[in-house]
C-alpha cells in the first residue's frame, strides 16, 4: 500500500560513472500507518551503497500513476543528512503525468564531496509532491563515501 493512492513508487537505482546500476532497497515510509500496529509495515534497516568519494552518481526513479486524473507538478525533493544536519537539499521538478506507466526518469547527476571529512554515512529522503504540495510518496537509502570504489 503506497503513502498514496494516485502514485506508486516502482523503483530506485543509483547509477555511478563506469560503475554497474545498484537498485537501492529503501523502505516506503508509510505516513498514514502506525509503527507496531497489527499490519503495519516494519522499519527495514537499509544497506547504505557505498560510492567513491568525488565520484558522479544519478537517480533513477521509475514509478506509475495510479489516478484517473493527471498528476500535474511533479517534483522529486532530495535531502542527505550528515550527522543530523542537512547537507544536500535539491527539488527537482519532474513534470506533469498522465494515468498509467511506468514512467522512468534520471534525475541529474550528484558530485560526491572528496577528503577525509566527507567520507561518512549519509541519510538520504527521497519525497514526491504534487503541484498542490501532497506528499505522495517518500523513500529513505544511505550513503557512505569511502576513499575508493568498494571491492
């Protein structure tokens, strides 16, 4: 069950320069449901991907609509937080859709900071909204900047 009916939220990959495509396993949080409530969803520990510090990474989202009418102003908010203070804030705008999909987009791409500071763990909140500021859907990953590309 999405945070919304009218959007469904398919997939996410994280797409790095010279790198293979790694599907990110980032739970829905689930805005309407209660956490410990019989059927509700259980918080999943995410798996950060590790990326190579200065390296150049894409998001690519592909989701559905699930509306009989259009989804009109689309746009896709971005934040990574390092140790509890916001690092990266970026809202993208995606545009209108139509009933049905799935439709794929990939966002532009990320420069990863570089140097032993910015080598950490980052939470990242991936939210949907529509032109009248309805939160459809979010998604959480992490992220950990390492001094090279993991083995």
């Amino acid at each position: 069950m999405n945070a919304h009916r009218d959007f469904e939220l398919l997939a996410v990959t994280i797409q790095g320069e010279g790198r293979p495509d790694v599907p990110v396993s980032a739970p829905l949080e689930r805005r309407h449901d209660t956490p410990g409530a019989p059927g509700a969803p259980q918080p999943a520990e995410t798996v950060p991907v590790s990326l190579k510090e200065g390296a150049e990474f894409r998001l690519r989202l592909e989701f559905r609509v699930q509306s009989r009418d259009d989804l009109e102003g689309l746009k896709f908010i971005d934040e990574h937080t390092r140790q509890g203070v916001v690092v990266v804030h970026t809202e993208t705008h995606l545009g209108d859709y139509r009933h049905g999909g799935p439709y794929e987009i990939v966002l532009p791409p990320v420069h990863l900071p570089t140097g032993h500071l910015a080598r950490d763990h980052y939470e990242c909140t991936g939210t949907f909204v529509d032109a009248d500021g309805r939160e459809l859907d979010r998604m959480t990953y992490r992220l950990e900047i390492t001094k090279d590309w993991p083995q």
